[in-house]
C-alpha cells in the first residue's frame, strides 16, 4: 500500500501487524524489530521524523540484544536510521 501511496493504509496495516507480533512474540523478538523498522519508513515518508526516529532505535536495539554483531538485519536497521537523520 505504501508503494502505491496509501502510507495510511500501509501505516495502519503494519500498526496491526505490530500489536499480534508483539502479543504472540513478546516485545523483544526479531521479527517485531522488522515491523518497527518497516512502520518507521511509513512515518518517515509522512513527515514524522521523529516518530520513526524513535522506532528505528527500538528495532536496532531489538537487533543487537538478539542477533550476531555483524547480523545483516543490524545493517539494514542502521542504514534506516541514517536515513532519517539525514533529513
């Protein structure tokens, strides 16, 4: 949806999405850290810098308390996070 424009639609899907992983998966799961990351892209694009600022943090916290150091999913966190801080 967010490809297609409806970053409301896609942000709402993915707020969803977020509430199951983190009641079924707990808070700290790797798969909700994706989820953060991917809903942070959506507030970036809409504007909120600082809303996805703070879900990109979360998702690579989440990343280097459950993964390897050099884990590509921490790369991927980090190049989002830069992203935001470049604007």
């Amino acid at each position: 949806l967010g490809e297609q424009g409806d970053l409301a639609g896609a942000r709402a899907l993915f707020q969803r999405a977020l509430r199951i992983e983190e009641a079924k998966l707990g808070p700290a799961h790797p798969y909700v850290a994706t989820t953060l990351d991917n809903l942070a892209r959506v507030l970036r694009a809409q504007g909120d810098l600082t809303g996805a600022l703070a879900l990109h943090e979360r998702a690579l916290r989440i990343y280097e308390a459950t993964l390897e150091p050099a884990h590509p999913d921490i790369a991927k966190s980090l190049s989002n996070l830069a992203a935001v801080l470049l604007y």
